[in-house]
C-alpha cells in the first residue's frame, strides 16, 4: 500500500489508524500536540516524558493546557502550559474537559468500555448495519481488552440500592484495566492498586492507555511519533495534503505532506482545523456546509458529593446501570489527587458522586475565524431536565437530605460529532469510509464523524469504527 499517510491526534482514532496502516506496511506520521506522559515504553525514542499532574502543585504545573474561552464575543485561546493535561472549552452554555498528550482521551478515562444499543447504527449511513458492525466490535475489544473490577461491596450496596429506586439493576462495568498479575512482557500492563487516580492519568501502569498499548506496537512496526506538534493548518498541493504544525519543542512551525491526512484530533480539534481550512485560509473551500452540525455532548450529566470515607480503594469506576433512557455510573475519587484541599485532608475526603449519559438531540458547532462556538444548553434539550431527575432520585437515596442543584450550564467530557458520517454531503461531511465528501485521501477518524451520541461511554463505538475505517482504506489500496 501506498506509505504514506500523515495522523494527527495520537488518540483512539488516531491510535488504531497508525496501527493497522503500519501493520498493512505502511509508515504513518503520527503528529500528537501534548507530550508523553510519564515512563510509556517508546518514550526512550523521543525521550520527553512529563508526570501526570498531582496534588496543588502538580494541578497548577501540569493540570490545565489551555482554555478556549467562547462564552461571549470572539473566541479565544489562553494558552497557559503546551505540557499539561487537560484542554477546557468554556462555550455560552457548555464546558467541556478534553486531554492532551500521547494516547488523547485514554490517558484520563475511567476505562468503562461499552458497546451501544444497535439501534444507534439506523444514524449510520446504509453500509453501516449494526449486525455489520460485529466484527469490528470484536476487534477492538481485542486490544481494549477490559474486565469487570473485583467486587467492592460497599460501593456495590450503595450505588445498587439507588438504582432501585429508578427500576434499575447496578452491575460491574468492563473497565479497560488489569486486575491480574503483572505479565512479564515489555509494555505488558500491571494490576491495579486501586488508588482511584483514574482520571488524572494511571502512574501504575495498570490501565490499558494506548501510549502503553497501541503506539508503541506501531512505532516498532514503522509509524512514526512526533510529540508536541500541534497542527495548525491543513491544505491541498495537487494531489497531496498539506500539514503545517508548530513544534513546541524548539518553536519551529514546519510543514509536511502526504496523498492520505487522517484527521483524529478529537470531535472539536478535528472540527476546528477542518472549518479554519474551509472560513478561514480558505484553503478547502468545498467542504461540506454541514460541517459542524449535529455536534453532541453525549448527554453527559453528573452530581457530585463530598463525603469522608478514608478506608475506601478501588477505581473510579466501579458500578453502571442503563436502561433505554440513558446510563448512570457512579464514581469516586480522593479529592488530593485533584490538587483540590490540604494535605491533610488528601486521603480522608473524597469527591464521589453518578455521572449521566443520553442520546441528546445535538446542535451546531460555528466558527468566528479562530475559535468555535455553540449555542448547546440545558434549555435546548428536554434530555437534559430527565436527566437531572434521575439524578436527584439517585443523590436522595444515596445521601438523603442532600439536594442536587439544576444546573444552568451543561458539561461534558464526550463531545461527539461536527464532521458526521452520512450518505450524501447535505447530510454529513465524511461518508461510511470516513473520507470527506469531494476531498479524496482526507479522512476524520476520530468522535467527528459520529453521526449521533451513543448515549453511553463511546470509546468502544469510536474503536470499532476506526477498525472498519483502517480495515477499508487497506483494502482499498491492494
Ligand atoms: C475524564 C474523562 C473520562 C472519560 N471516561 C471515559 C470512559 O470511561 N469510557 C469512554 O468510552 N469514554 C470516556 N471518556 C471519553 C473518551 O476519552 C473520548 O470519547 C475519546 O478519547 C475520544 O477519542 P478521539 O479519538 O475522538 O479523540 P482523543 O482520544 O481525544 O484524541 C485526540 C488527540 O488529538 C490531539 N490533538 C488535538 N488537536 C490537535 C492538533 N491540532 N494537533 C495535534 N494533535 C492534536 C489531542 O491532544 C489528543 O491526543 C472520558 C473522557 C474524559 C475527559
Ligand atoms: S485505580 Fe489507580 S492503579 Fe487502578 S487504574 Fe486507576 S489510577 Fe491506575
């Protein structure tokens, strides 16, 4: 197949593109716009490796990035540290929490790995069945390989007893994180200590990050890493894409280019280089006017609790329950690991509480020349008020006096669409290959191209759809 393919974003979508191209021979440049974090094997290549942030000072050196703040007038990026973790996007109505580095949104999920209801595939364009879908499913959970955590009773009884109230069953979910011995192969994953870290990056080595899984086996097959290259602008020279990215290394802004751009820099990274090509340089004046539209939040929800239970381990994550309505998790976390209160208290107090998911209707995401916008809000979205009641039904039962507040904004940390897959460019940008309408060798492999929110954890949907997107474009090339 043809060698050259140029990725940016070194996430899940990006991740499973290098590997499978460099497995088929190929020798993908990956451009990734954080560093790599902690000790990943393959580090030693480009060696730059930075801790994951914890406790004050280590959220205030390496916890946020940068914001791009669009809550009125025109939008703009305060870049604070280009080695941090995390990526703040303060919209009118909506905040939304994404990461940077090495292995995107894998350095910082809880690892719940979920497969959505088959009737999500009827948003998908023809080709894509939800029966057809099976294989690809399989492949990624491969890789992804998750099992439930051992049974934390405690935990289990609390959150099982809330669900009730909803006429809900709690259950284990399958967290992408080993509970078995360490295996002794390099790379190889060891068991979790159940520090409860999860979401400000595992430093035991004991969830199934792609900078410990995925990347390395596509380094040693050919890709290419280049961290800290964040890719600024993308055009077209005949028959070859154009890349211009910013090493923040040495400060140089450089170019590259290849016949094939995979576009993976999440839903609002990959959204925002595709619509400054188009309004801005003016350099793909033909993408598809749908660009933006059907932008989701996932429904995402949450309430949050303090309490004080310094005996208690385990994960994140440790107990889900859906229904057709939507999924409920509960979570839990020592409030020091977020920089949050005094040493003393690090250990003792924890942030807990049951984070909400839903298919929410979506709405539009705009561009002012330099940032995004979107007018997405509590208000634009009946999910969101359901949501909030179930919400309170659960906070009630498990803490009864406590009152969850209505918010008036929305957060998320699933944004979801912009660049959705469709059958014609009056419905989407990318078609059922994820290539962009009218722009061949462009493609979006990342949460863009989801034409509807699965309305659970998407990780494994966004998996599976790479799979079949990398599966294709080898194809395609014998
Ligand atoms: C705290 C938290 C917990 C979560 N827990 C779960 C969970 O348990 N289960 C689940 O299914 N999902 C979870 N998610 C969501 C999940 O992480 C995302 O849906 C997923 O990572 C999206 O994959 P992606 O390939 O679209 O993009 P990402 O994984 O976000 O990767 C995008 C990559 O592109 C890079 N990038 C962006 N712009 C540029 C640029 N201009 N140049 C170069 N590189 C760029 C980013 O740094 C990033 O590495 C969680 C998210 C958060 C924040
Ligand atoms: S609980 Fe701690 S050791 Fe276990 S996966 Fe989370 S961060 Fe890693």
């Amino acid at each position: 197949m043809n060698r050259e393919a140029i990725i940016v974003g070194a996430g899940f979508g990006g991740a499973t593109l290098a590997l499978r191209l460099a497995q088929a021979g190929a020798r993908p440049l990956i451009l990734e716009r954080g560093p790599w974090w902690e000790r990943a094997p393959g580090a030693a290549r480009d060696a730059d490796p930075v801790a994951f942030p914890r406790g004050l000072s280590g959220a205030l050196a390496r916890g946020l990035r940068s914001i791009w703040w669009a809550r009125s007038g025109p939008a703009r990026q305060i870049m604070l540290r280009p080695r941090a973790l995390f990526e703040w996007h303060a919209f009118s109505h909506l905040d939304v929490l994404t990461s940077s580095g090495v292995g995107g949104g894998s350095l910082v999920y809880t690892g719940i790995i979920e497969r959505p209801s088959p009737d999500l595939f009827d948003a998908f364009p023809p080709e894509i069945g939800a029966r057809d879908m099976d294989p690809w499913f399989e492949r990624a959970r491969a890789w992804l390989d998750p099992a439930p955590p051992p049974a934390d009773a405690p935990r289990a009884r609390r959150f099982d007893a809330a669900a009730a109230h909803l006429g809900l069953e709690g259950r284990a979910p399958d967290l992408a994180i080993s509970w078995g011995d360490p295996s002794p192969g390099p790379g190889s994953l060891k068991p979790c200590v159940g520090c409860g870290q999860c979401v400000v990056g595992c430093r035991h080595g004991a969830r199934g990050s792609l900078d410990l899984t995925l990347i390395p086996e596509a380094l040693r097959l050919g890709a290419t890493l280049r961290p800290m290259c964040e890719v600024e602008a993308i055009g077209r020279s005949a028959d070859r894409w154009i890349v211009r990215y910013l090493d923040r290394r040495t400060g140089q802004r450089l170019q590259v280019q290849a016949p094939r751009l995979i576009l993976a820099a999440g839903a609002l990274g990959t959204v925002r280089l595709l619509m400054a090509a188009r309004d801005r340089h003016r350099a793909l004046p033909a993408l598809p006017r749908t660009l933006g539209q059907r932008f989701f939040t996932n429904g995402d929800a949450a309430a949050l609790m303090l309490s004080l239970t310094p005996d208690e381990r385990g994960p994140s994550v440790t107990r889900i329950a859906s229904d057709a309505a939507g999924f409920l998790a509960e979570f839990s976390a020592p409030l020091g690991a977020l920089g949050l209160t005094a040493p003393a208290l690090r250990r003792l107090v924890r942030i807990s509480g049951i984070a909400a998911m839903g298919r929410d209707q979506g709405g539009s995401l705009t561009f002012d020349g330099r940032g995004l916008h979107t007018a997405l809000s509590p208000a634009s979205d009946g999910l969101h008020e359901r949501q909030e009641a179930r919400l309170r039904a659960m906070i009630a039962a498990l803490s009864p006096g406590l009152a969850a507040s209505t918010r008036t904004r929305l957060a998320s940390v699933h944004p979801l669409g912009g660049a959705a897959m469709a059958s014609t460019p009056e419905r989407g940008v990318v078609d059922h290959r994820g290539e962009v309408f009218g722009h061949k060798g462009l493609f979006v492999a990342d949460a863009a191209a989801l034409p509807q929110a699965p309305g659970v954890p998407p990780v494994w949907t966004i998996a599976a759809l790479a799979e079949r997107q990398a599966a294709l474009m080898i194809e395609a090339e014998r």
